[in-house]
C-alpha cells in the first residue's frame, strides 16, 4: 500500500474523529445549552414585544393626558367671591336636582385651607345613583364655569329592586371628595351657577352586569320555544304551536320570549332560535317532524 493512500486513510479516521468529537460536543454535551439559549431567546422576544406594546399605549395615553390637560386649562371657570358650605350644599343640590343628574346624597364638610391668594374647604358627598345620573352630575360638576375640584372618587355597583318581581335596577354608590375654591379679593365676575351646555352621551354603563340571575317574567305572552312545536315551514316562514295548540306565523327577527327568530332552514326542515337568559345566549333549535 502506497503512504498516499496511507496517509488519506489517516486523514479520513482523523476527519472522522474530529467530526464525531464536534457532534458529541455540540449535540450532546452542549445541547442541553443550546436549547436553553435558544428558549431563552424566545421569552426574550416575547418579552420585547409585550414591552413594546406598553410603550405604544403609554405614547398614545400620553397624547391623550396632555389633550385633556390643555383643555382643562382652557376652560373658562369662575373664582368665587365667597365660597362656604351653605353656598356649596346649594350648588351641589342645584346640579343634583336636574331630571338628567338627579342623586340622592348626604353631605359632610371637611377641612379648610388659606394660600396667598385663594381659600379652599373640602366637602365629601356619599350616596347612591343610577350612573348615567352620577355621569352627567360629575360632567357639569367639572365642566361648568364654578370652580370644583374632585380629590378622590369611589365608585361600587350596587343592584336594587323597587318592587318583588320586577327586574333589579344598576346603581352606584359612589364616595367622592370635593374641593370649593374662593379669592380672598371681591372678584367683579358672574357668578351664575348655571350655563346651557349638556354632557356628550355615555352608550354603555360599566356597572351594569353581563350576567345576572334575574329571567325577566313573559308579560308580553310571547312564544316560549322550549314548549313549542314547528308545525310547518316555506322559504320564509315558519309555523309553530305554542304549549296550547295556539298557532303562530313567523317571520326571521320575530320576538319570542327571551329572544328571536334567527334563521327559517327548509332544506334542512329546522328553525333556530336565538335565546338571552340573564346575559347567556343560548341557540334553540326547532325541527318538523318526519311525519309531519
């Protein structure tokens, strides 16, 4: 055998065992590394990412705070004169006694405070409201031109029923601090307590529950599905009987007790019933008959 053919024999079994050493090393020896880094790695980008989620938020929240801010500092606000608890109570019953921001609440007055040029009381007013009510009472509490301040507002849901059987109604009770400003000069501006501007409607109250355990009693007599029975159907009508044999021609979108009509399926001889049972949707479905 030639020492070139030697030699490559030579060169291969090293090649061989150098490879098998860096496998060995990098697969098995420092695998178990490998694979941490690179689980790492990925709660790092998913770390990243939440990160840079919150600093978007916080940019656009930021934005926010400082057009809220700029319009505060524009709005036109009167300085009182004189500026005690009797002036205050009756400021606050005036605002409480409007139909759209009506409140039950009770009265305390806190501490005073004297600075250079302006005087200041804290009140505290608690009780109890529907909150579309307590939203336009704080609205023109901060938006009309007397100078109010809330220090501190607690709010809590509370459900109440006026008479047994009726559905309960979503109240808050609600705690909140108020600060009454006055200049210790006799200032020669209006004081009128009243201007012509109404709050932005409100679409959803977040107090009012998604679920709750009250079934609203069927007044109306509407169709109660889950005793009904489909008598017949046509492409876009369905005709059902009601617990007493009473017979009812329906439509898609048609009322029944708790819900509507949601879908009329000839090919597949069954109606479907959309259902709301205290905040849970349920889905009802009707079929004919094979003999029917």
């Amino acid at each position: 055998m030639s020492n070139t053919i030697k030699n490559s024999i030579i060169l291969g079994l090293v090649f061989l065992l150098i490879s098998g050493f860096c496998y060995y090393w990098l697969k098995i020896y420092k695998g178990k590394d490998l694979k941490g880094l690179t689980t790492a790695k990925f709660e790092k980008q998913e770390e990243f990412e939440q990160l840079k989620q919150l600093a978007d938020k916080h940019d656009v929240l930021l934005d926010t705070l400082k057009d809220l801010t700029e319009a505060f500092y524009k709005n036109d606000k009167i300085l009182l004169s004189y500026e005690d608890s009797k002036v205050s109570l009756e400021y606050f019953n005036t605002l409480a006694s409007m139909g759209d921001s009506y409140i039950n609440f009770t009265f305390k007055t806190g501490g005073k405070q004297e600075f250079d040029d302006y005087l200041t009381t804290s009140y505290e007013l608690n009780g109890e409201a529907l909150f579309y009510n307590l939203y336009n009472f704080i609205w023109r509490l901060e938006n009309y031109k007397r100078l109010y301040n809330i220090q501190s507002l607690n709010l809590q849901e509370v459900e109440k029923v006026d008479n047994p059987g009726e559905e309960p109604k979503s109240y808050v009770k609600f705690s909140m601090v108020i600060t009454g400003f006055s200049s210790k000069e006799k200032l020669s501006t209006s004081e009128e307590i009243i201007d012509r501007r109404m709050s932005e409607p409100i679409a959803y109250n977040p107090f009012s529950p998604l679920v709750r355990d009250y079934i609203p009693p069927n007044r109306d007599n509407l169709l109660e599905v889950n005793t009904a029975v489909l008598q017949g159907l046509t492409e876009d009508r369905a005709f059902i009987a009601d617990s007493k044999g009473n017979l009812n021609v329906m439509e898609v979108g048609d009322r029944v007790y708790l819900g509507r009509l949601a879908e009329i399926d000839k090919a597949k001889n069954q109606v479907v019933f959309t259902l709301n049972k205290g905040g849970f949707i349920e889905t009802v479905t009707l079929r004919l008959r094979e003999n029917d």
